[in-house]
C-alpha cells in the first residue's frame, strides 16, 4: 500500500463473488468490468435481479436517452444471450429492431 492513488483491479470478472475474492486478492480499492456488467448491468448491486427486468429497465433508458439502436440491439444481445436460446422468435424480433419504441409490440 504505498501508492496515494486508487488502484482497481480488472480482468474478466463476471459475477459480484468474482469481484469481491480479486479485491480481497490484489487488495485493490475497487474492481472493473466490461464483459460482465455488458451480460449483467446489477453485477456489482451483489442482488439477483432477473434479467428481463433490467432489460426493460435499460429499454427505459433507451427511451429517455437516446442511443444509436446498433447500440441498443449489441448490449440487448448480451443481457438475453441465454434467454434468446429458447425464445428464438424474440431474439429475431430483436434483430429486425430499427427503434427502441419496436420493443412495445
């Protein structure tokens, strides 16, 4: 500990345990992911907050603040990757999206 600065720690952490055992390893004062809050947004919450709740919720956002819909659909794709495994007519409906209003059909 003899730097004056924050250190975060990084490297594919893809659930809150994960991040909490690299902090604990590095002794880092914080942790980063991308991957992983890409596939899961409440990763660092520590709460298990089903996914289609917080793809609605970020379809919410979308709404408020507009992004560019590639966007959209890119960061949809990761948050459903399991869900669209059995829901293929929805994954479909996803990818032929051209605004996010498209999603309240």
């Amino acid at each position: 500990r003899s730097l004056s600065i924050p250190v975060l720690s990084n490297g594919n952490v893809r659930t809150f345990a994960e991040c909490e055992e690299s902090i604990r390893i590095t002794q880092a004062d914080g942790c980063m992911s991308a991957c992983g809050l890409l596939k899961y947004p409440a990763l660092f919450s520590g709460k298990d907050i089903p996914v289609l709740q917080l793809a609605d919720e970020y379809l919410e956002l979308c709404k408020k603040y507009p992004v560019e819909i590639h966007l959209t659909r890119g960061h949809m794709h990761k948050m459903l990757q399991e869900y669209f495994r059995s829901h293929t007519d929805l994954r479909e409906k996803l990818n032929n999206m051209r605004v996010v209003s498209d999603c309240d059909e």
